[in-house]
C-alpha cells in the first residue's frame, strides 16, 4: 500500500492537489509535548495548528509535528522518536492528499484519525453546509479510488456527511473549523483529542 501511495504522490505531483512527496530531510515545524502531555499531533495544515497553539498561548495539550506532503521512508524512525510513548494523531483536511498521508504513516505507525470529520465539526458546532466545501480538482478526483483501496469505508473516518461530499467531488478543509466553529479555542484543541 505504502509503494502504491508514493507512486500516486510522485505522478501526480505536478498537478493540482497538494500530491508533494517530499525528499528526506525537508524540514518539519515541531513544537515539543510538554512532560504531561499524552498526546503528539501530526498536522498536515501548519497555519491552522499554528494559530490555535498561538490563540491558546502554548497551553494545549498536545505537542505537534506539523507539515504538508508525503514524508519520505526516512522519516518514520525520527517521528517515532519525536512521539515516544504518546499517542500519535493524525490532523488533516477531508481531501485525498490528506487521507492518502494518513493511510501511508498509518502503515508504519500507530496512529488515530482524528482530522476534518463529521465528529469533529459537530464537537464545534458546525454544520455541514455548501459553503463549508470546496470542489476536488482533477487529479483529487482521480485519487478517490485510491484513498477507498487503502482505507475502505470512509464513513468510519470521515463520516457519511463529509464522505457524501468527498465521492460528489468536494472537500472540506480544516480551516472551516476557524470561520465556522461556535467553541473557544479551548474547547477546538480538547475536540481533536479522543
């Protein structure tokens, strides 16, 4: 599955949609766990974990390894070093660049979904509306076949709302959570956690 993956992101990585396979080595934005904290949180979308650690004045509680793109093979053993004993969760948009991301680092890690999903935007008080969507452009609609292969039932991440919208051609990204949430900050850090 992990071959399958790199191989769309390396074909595909010219055209639209966020396929960027990036060299071993890129560099990754990370903010250490504090000695409690139980959880690590890789974020594809570094802005928006930014700006909410930045709102909540570094008291979340979660550490995070934050980048967009498929980390290359060699990066597996530094991000497990970077976890340790916490729990690994995956933050993303509901798009296949993302969902593709988590089904490749899931095949060597220990991870949860915890990203854009219908759970998420009901913890905020968001609703799933048109405005909240973007549509896929070309090559994210041909990923789709691939993101069901290594994930199969999307309604179990994503859940049936958002991937109602996902197999109509839309997408919802992350930063809805930003314009649309009804909850403090506060309470957005504490509705990525299980």
């Amino acid at each position: 599955m992990k071959d399958e993956i790199r191989a769309w992101f390396t074909t595909h990585e010219h055209g639209n949609g966020d396929f960027f396979p990036y060299p071993s080595g890129y560099p990754y934005s990370v903010v250490p766990p504090r000695p409690d904290a139980q959880f690590v949180v890789y974020c594809t979308k570094t802005t928006f974990l930014q700006n909410l650690m930045h709102d909540l004045e570094g008291k979340q509680p979660f550490g995070a390894i934050m980048r967009g793109g498929l980390p290359a093979d060699d990066d597996i053993d530094w991000l497990c070093s970077q976890v340790g004993t916490r729990r690994l969760l995956f933050l993303g948009d509901a798009d296949p660049a993302d969902l593709l991301t988590f089904a490749w680092l899931r095949e060597s890690l220990p991870m949860e979904y915890v990203g854009l999903s219908e759970c998420l935007l009901q913890k905020c008080g968001v609703e799933i509306q048109d405005r909240l969507s973007i549509p896929l452009v070309d090559n994210e609609i041909a990923a789709l076949p691939l993101v069901t292969k290594c994930l199969g039932d999307l309604d179990d991440y994503i859940g049936p709302g958002c991937s109602q919208l996902l197999s109509s051609g839309y997408k919802v990204e992350l930063e809805a959570l930003y314009s649309f949430a009804k909850c403090t900050r506060e309470a957005l850090a504490a509705a990525l956690l299980p």
